[in-house]
C-alpha cells in the first residue's frame, strides 16, 4: 500500500483527488490541513494532520511513514517550498509531486503566452521562485503546470515536458488530478521533470471567457495585477 501525504488538501485540485482516491484500497491517503474543520464528512475516516505548510516541525512531523508527498499550495508557496525540501531531506523522503502554474519559464508561445504574462506575471514569478527550490534539490519531484482551470466533470489532459512548448488554453481540475493519480499510481513516471498539463484541441490566443471569470481573471484593458485563483 502506498501511503500519500497531501499537503494543501483544501485545494480543489487536491479534492478532486482525494474524491478519485477514497476508495481506492491500494492507497492510504492522509490529510495535511492549516484548520481542521475543512474535511468534507466523506473524509471523516481519513487521518487528519492539523500544521502549517511553512513550519518545519509540522511539516517534518507529518512526514513520518509516508511514501508520496502531494503539495497543492497557494500563499508563501517559496516558503512552503524551502519547508517541505528541507523537511523531506532530513526525513529520508524522496518522492514529490508539486502543483505550480503555467507560464513560470515564459514557456507559452505566441500570443496567448504574452497575455498570460500579462495577467499573471507576478503570480508565475512566485511559482516560478517555489519551483526553483524544489528544481534545486535532489527529490524525485515531478512539477506539474496545469493551464488555466475548469470545474468540468471530465479527463481529458495531455502534457508537455520542461523544455516543450505549451499548448491550450485550459485543463479541468479533474483532469489535472487524475495526471496526480497517475504518478501516485506509479513513482518512477516523470521524476525530476516540470510538466505542462492542458486540454488536446483548445489551443488559442485566450481562455474561454467563462474560463477565465471562473478563474477570477477578466480581458484586461489596462496593465495592472489581476488576482487569478489557480486552487
């Protein structure tokens, strides 16, 4: 049985996971959460670690027979970054898999890629900082960059390798989970790579508009920062 730690649980990605793994008797899922009271009552069952993703102590304290380290994070995500390498480090623990962002190696050509710089340049540089540490260390991560996200109730993905372009324009969560999955499913796939998660066939100079909305983001018509929720 693969024992799988998840750090940043309440992300929606994450939940989409935890949802595909409930019944799933071949792995043993565990719960790193900053309040307590954010489990569904599907989850009841489920160990539950209350700590913070930026205390090494928690973090290293959660950390003890685990196999799988899954991290979905948002807010101080260099920090949590530095926590979760060191703490993974003096644990022995080698395998993680880490959520960031689209863009952060201004990998997206053409114009979708300028506009998306445009929208969330400061959001990529802060994952791109995070990725940069776990890049750095000698885990066996595997980076995911989803493109920009939907809440359909479908899997349908295909990925891009670190130094490959990007493609479409957006990805459902439930798909980007079920990639999760996969390397949950099987640990020596994609190690110490940055993989690019999209859609097959929605390659375009723009999100749809209701993805985009749906992601808090708009077409601006000015520069300024736009807050984009990517959980």
């Amino acid at each position: 049985m693969t024992k799988l730690l998840i750090i940043g649980d309440t992300s929606l990605i994450a939940t989409q996971a935890e949802n595909m793994l409930l019944d799933d008797s071949d792995v043993e899922m565990t719960l790193f959460l900053r309040h307590p009271e954010k489990p569904d009552d599907k989850f009841k069952n489920l160990k539950v670690i209350v700590g913070d993703a930026t205390n090494y102590d928690d973090v290293y304290a959660a950390l003890d027979g685990q196999d799988i380290v899954y991290a979905s994070l948002a807010g101080d995500v260099q920090e949590e970054a530095k926590t979760i390498v060191k703490a993974m480090d003096d644990a022995g623990k080698k395998r993680l898999i880490w959520t960031s962002s689209l863009g952060i190696y201004n990998e997206i050509p053409g114009e979708f890629g300028r506009w998306n710089q445009q929208v969330l340049g400061g959001y990529c540089h802060r994952y791109r900082l995070a990725a940069d540490v776990v890049e750095k260390s000698d885990l066996d991560y595997t980076i995911i960059r989803p493109t920009w996200l939907t809440n359909l109730d479908e899997v349908d993905y295909e990925t891009a390798h670190r130094n490959d372009p990007f493609r479409g324009t957006e990805v459902s969560r439930k798909s980007v989970a079920a990639y999760v999955i996969s390397l949950v499913k099987d640990p020596d796939k994609d190690v110490r790579d940055s993989v690019g998660v999209d859609k097959p066939g929605t390659e375009g100079d723009r999100p749809r508009k209701s993805v985009m909305l749906a992601n808090g983001g708009y077409e601006p018509n000015v520069k300024e920062d736009i807050k984009v929720r990517f959980k």
